[in-house]
C-alpha cells in the first residue's frame, strides 16, 4: 500500500508541474507598410530624412526597427478597434532642430475582421477595403498618397500596402 | 571484461531458476469474474479549488478472461481556460470504451492490477468565446472585446493509451490511477475558433494529441467463479 501512495503522489507531481509551452510563431495583426517614393520620379524610392510618426488619440512616437533617421518603408500600427487611423508623420521630426519640422496628417479609413490564430498568438485584425485621405495643409510635404491596389487589402505585411510620393 | 560476461551468464542463470518458482497448481483455485463500477473522485475534490473547472466521470470494466477486461469511462465536463489573449468555456459529454490487459501476475487470491489499455472515445460539445484581445502592436492601446461567441454542437473522436494501476485496498474496494495519452483523430472544429479543450480529452496539444488522468475508486460486484 505504501508503495501505491508513493507512486501516486509521484505521479500527481509530475502531472501538476506541466505548463504551457506553445510560443507564438505565427504572423499576428499586420502593420501598414508604407514606401516613400519620388515625386519627380515617381518608379524612385525617395528617402525621408528624420520621421517622426503618431497615431492620434495615443500619447508619444511609435518607434520601430523600420523608422530610422533616413528610411524610405515604414511599418505603423493600425488601430485594430476604430475603423479610422489618423496617421502624423512629421518630416525632420527627430533633429534637434525644430524649426524645420514639417507635421501631415493622412487618415486610413478601412472595415476589420478579426481571425482566430491560435492557442498562443490568439486573435489578430485583418483589414479590408482601405483607403488613405491626405488632410490638405498650406505647406504638404507629401504631394500625393495612394493605395497600391483597390480596394486594399491589408492581411499581411508582405508587401507595401501605401505609396507616399513627396 | 570476461569477468563481466561470467557475471551475466550467472545472474541470467540465477534469473531462470527464479522464474521456475511459479505456482504451478492453480486448479483449486478460481478466480473471481464480475463487474467493477466506480467513480473519478480527483474532478469533483479538484473542482473545489478551481471553480474552473467542472466534471464528473463513472468507469466501469468486466473481466471477460484471465487477464482481459473491457472497460469504458462516460462523463461530462465543463472549463474555462485562460490563455495569454483570451478565454473560453467549453462544456459536454463523452463516452470511451476499450479493453484493458493486466501486466501484474498476483499471487493466488489477490486481484491486484497493472493496467495497459486502449480506448476509443468520442465527446460531444460546445465552446464559448467570452472575450478576446487582438494581438496587435502593444504601441496600441489593449481593448477586451466581449464577444460571448458561442459554436454548438462541436464533436471529437481520438483513441487513448492508458496505463495505470488498480489495488483492492478492502475486500470488493478497489483504488485506482490511470494516465492517458491521448490522440486525435477527426474533430469538427468551429468557425474563426479552434477545439484548444475537449471534454474527456482535455487539452488539445499542437499536434494534436494530449493527456488526462483518473483517480477511481470502485467497486467490484461478483458475478462467478472461473
């Protein structure tokens, strides 16, 4: 009988000390890609010098590996529970010097879904029908924004999804 | 190394003269025939330190030869599992049946055993999705979204290995663990959700398979003598 005691509290053991243990590897909601190209040349990646990006509605800069201090492809966040993102990008936005900063504002307007992934990485947004709106200022340094197909999709962050001509 | 060799050959002579130690006239004796019921007593006592988590299993085997048993286990279950980004409740029924081999040799009246078995099962179920957060940038701000989706009528079929024992710890009382490998054959699985939690199965792994366990106490009703 002690024997079975000692085998079945050795087993309760081993049972009891098992965990979770599926990492999330798959691709969850994807960011909007953007590639500045040239305005005069408009098949000519174009870099921008200095971004800055926000999201209205959320407080500081959204930083990434893709936002450096000259970059021509972004990728930004998408609000995944508003069907409206007002993007801010700031041209020489991250120098000391703040006279020169230059602020855009354009809006994605877009329709969601949201998609079960699985047990780790749980539910992501997938975006359908996007549209971008440049909000006209007295000194635009973006000349023309558009989406690369129409209407755009936007599931994955495989490809560019907007094209910023300045 | 010879040294070695002579050692083994000795000891696996030492063995064969061991096992020649059987009982050999057994014709007096006979072995009880009968039907075992019993019940899962770890669900219920576990439900009372997660209210996560529901269940109530009956098991039930009748000796059909020397060391063979079919068995079955029917029950019901209900969880709520929370993962990293959301939570779900999942409750139904199963039924599994199958046979079970005893490894143990007793000695003469004792009906000690090793259990080894296979099962074929199959549950039938509901799953709820309470609430969700996207995974998304955590630049963005984290929202719960209370969906309370509900996919109904969802079934499973998957075959389990079990290994386990059963000690008569007081005449006709019989206590028992088992542990289950369990793996998945066909599942109908919802829309925009996954069966992450079967009843009877438990949780669902990557590839599919997964484990349980049972602590039994039952109770053996005679029928003959064989």
């Amino acid at each position: 009988m002690k024997k079975y005691i000692l085998l079945f509290t050795l087993l309760l053991s081993i049972l009891w000390s098992c965990e979770k243990d599926e990492i999330c590897l798959e691709e969850t909601t994807p960011r909007l890609v953007i590639r500045f190209y040239d305005n005069e040349d408009p098949n000519e990646f174009k870099k921008v010098s200095n971004l800055v990006v926000q999201i209205e509605g959320i407080s500081g800069d959204y930083f990434n590996e893709s936002i450096t201090s000259s970059t021509d492809s972004i990728a930004i966040p998408i609000k995944v529970t508003e069907d409206l993102t007002k993007f801010k990008l700031i041209l020489n936005g991250s120098d000391t010097d703040d006279s020169n900063d230059n602020t855009d504002v354009f809006d994605l307007i877009y329709t969601r879904e949201d998609i079960f992934v699985s047990r780790s990485c749980g539910y992501k947004t997938i975006f359908h029908d996007a549209e971008t709106k440049l909000e006209a200022d007295n000194d635009n340094w973006i000349i023309d924004i558009e989406t690369i197909a129409d209407p755009q999709e936007i599931n994955n962050q495989k490809s560019k999804h907007v094209k910023i001509f300045h | 190394m010879l040294k070695y060799f002579i050692n083994i050959i000795i000891l696996f002579f030492t063995l064969s003269l061991f096992s020649q130690d059987k009982v050999k006239d057994t014709s007096a004796y006979k072995d009880r025939y009968g039907l075992r019921i019993g019940i899962d007593f770890f669900q219920p006592i576990y439900s009372l330190i997660d209210e996560d988590k529901k269940g109530l299993e009956f098991v039930v085997d009748y000796r059909v030869s020397k060391r063979f048993f079919v068995a079955t286990e029917f029950g019901y279950s209900e969880a709520t599992t929370q993962e990293d980004f959301f939570n779900f409740y999942t409750n139904g029924q199963y039924l599994k049946i199958g046979a079970d081999f005893n490894a143990y040799r007793n000695w003469l009246g004792m009906e000690n055993i090793i259990v080894v078995g296979l099962r074929y099962a199959y549950s039938n179920f509901d799953q709820t999705v309470n609430e969700y957060t996207i995974n998304a940038d955590p630049f963005l701000p984290y929202q719960t979204i209370n969906s309370a989706t509900s996919y109904n009528g969802l079934n499973a079929q998957w075959v389990e290995f079990v290994l386990g024992i059963k000690a008569e710890i007081l005449h006709n009382v019989f206590l028992g663990f088992s542990f289950r490998g369990n793996q998945l054959i066909n599942s109908k699985e919802p829309d925009n959700f996954k069966n992450l939690f079967i009843p009877g199965f438990n949780k669902v792994y990557l590839n599919d398979n997964g484990f349980g366990f049972n602590y039994t106490i039952s109770y053996l009703i005679p029928l003959y003598r064989k």
